[in-house]
C-alpha cells in the first residue's frame, strides 16, 4: 500500500510544483510582488524534491527523513498559501484550490511518514 501512496505523492508533488512556480510568474510580473511568492516557491518546489530523493533514499530511516522533510516543506507552503490570501495577494477561488492541494498532500505524506517510521521501528 505505501508504493501507491509513494506513486502518488511524486504525481502530486510535481503538479503542486509547477502550479506554485506558475503562480511565482504571475504574482512576479503582475502584482509586483517578490518576497512572498519567493518563499512559496522554495518550500513549494521543495516538497517534490525531497519527495524524488527519498525514491533512492540508502535506507528506510533515509527515505522517512527525507518524507518527513517534505512534510515540513508542505507545512511551511500552507503558511505561506494563507499568508498570500490573507494579503490579498491571491483570490479566494486560487486560495481554496491550493490549499486543497497541500491538504491533501499532507495528508499524504504523514501517512507515509508513520507507516515507513513504524515499520523502522518494528
């Protein structure tokens, strides 16, 4: 069950990558807005790097770190996805979509995380 789960989180990490480096573009060119949408585009971009490096990761304790790195990474976006709404940098419709989108990549990654870290521990 982890590998579907795995399979899934590398599709929804690069989707969630591209819509926040796209939404870097947009918020660049038309709000003038820098500091912010530089922030998302780190931790945003990062989940899915993280994500990919665990894929090859030299061990179980390996790979979970690596998930839970990108687990932080989604957690530290959420903050930022609010904090551009909440500035109204971005639209209510754009706010819902992406935060429903780092939802359910959390969601994701936490059950990954506790099932690679209770099997390290078995």
């Amino acid at each position: 069950m982890l590998k579907d789960k795995e399979n899934k989180i590398v599709e929804l990490s690069m989707s969630f990558a591209i819509r926040v480096v796209n939404l870097y573009k947009f918020l660049c060119d038309n709000k003038k807005e820098f500091v912010l949408s530089k922030q998302l585009l780190r931790c945003g971009t990062s989940i899915g790097a993280n994500v990919n490096e665990a894929q090859h990761g030299q061990s179980i304790a390996d790979f979970g770190m690596k998930m839970n790195i990108s687990l932080k990474e989604a957690n530290e976006s959420k903050y930022w996805i609010e904090l551009l709404y909440k500035t109204d940098y971005i639209t209510e419709s754009e706010y819902n979509s992406l935060n429903n989108d780092i939802t359910e990549i959390k969601k994701i990654l936490v059950a990954i995380v506790k099932t690679t870290f209770s099997k390290r521990d078995n």
